[in-house]
C-alpha cells in the first residue's frame, strides 16, 4: 500500500504543472547554504563594480587625451592662416579683431570642455602653447592634471 502511495504521488507530481515537491531522499538547501550563496554573489559584485569604477576613470583620461589632439590640431590650422597662435581658445570659433586672415571656424564649442566638463585652459607663448585639463577633481596644479603636450622631464604638480 505504501508503494502504491508513492508512486501515486510521483505522478501527480508530473501530472501538475508548476508546482514541485520533493522527491523521497531530496533536500533543499538550508538557510546557511543560502546565506553563503548570497555573500559570495555580493562579495562578486563588489569587487566587479570596483573595476569598472577605474576603469571609467581610465576612459575619460584617454578621452580627454583625444580631445587635447582635436585641440591641437585646431591650433596647428590656426597657425597655418594666421602665423600665430590664438591668444585665447575662443579664437578658434570668432574671429579675434587683430585676424585678417582668420578661416573659421576652426573648433565647435563642445569639443573644449573636458570629459568631466570643464573647459580646457590654454597658455600660448608665441610658438608653443600648452592646454590643460583639472581631470577628474577639475583643479589645476594637482597631481591628475592632464597636460599637452605632456612635459618632458619635469616633476609632477604637487597636489
């Protein structure tokens, strides 16, 4: 009778659709296990979001490097038309009043803002120039400062 019983059980266990009952000799998992189950999906996760937390980080510096090359490639077109460099960025889209020769714009407005959206600075000393991103705490003169072209031979800024 008991066998019957069983075997009764296990087909109206397939025969209902959705619902699941353990079998003779199976368990299901105890609260420990799944504690256990659930730290190290977390601890998983943790340490992936870390990673792409740097790795973000690394992108807009990269980024803000090729911003700096569109940059000075405006610069080298400016040069080209006027002899000089511009005075300021913002020559690159308006004509400074001094420019007979002025072919622009050279630059969209978009393209001077750094990947955390502050404005590139520029200094220009007649045949060099050099422009300058604050990075990620948008400061210049601190330790992840972004400089181009990068000095050769010269310590880092101080933070």
């Amino acid at each position: 009778m008991v066998m019957k019983l069983r075997q009764l059980k296990s087909r109206l266990v397939k025969i209902v659709p959705g619902q699941h009952v353990l079998a003779a000799g199976e368990r299901g998992m105890s609260l420990i296990e799944i504690i256990i189950v659930v730290a190290l999906l977390g601890t998983l996760m943790a340490y992936m979001v870390s990673n792409l937390v740097g790795q973000s980080e690394e992108a807009k510096k990269d980024q803000t490097k090729l911003a700096m090359g569109v940059i000075q490639q405006s610069l080298q077109m400016y040069r080209i038309h006027n002899s000089k460099y511009p005075a300021t960025l913002n020559d690159l889209m308006t004509a400074p009043g001094d420019s007979k020769s002025w072919r622009g714009p050279y630059i969209e407005a978009n393209k001077l803002k750094d990947p955390w959206q502050n404005d590139f600075q520029y200094e220009a000393t007649g045949k060099d120039f050099k422009i300058i991103s604050g990075g990620g705490d948008g400061q210049i003169g601190t330790a992840d400062d972004i400089i181009y072209p990068e000095p050769q031979g010269e310590a880092a800024p101080a933070q």
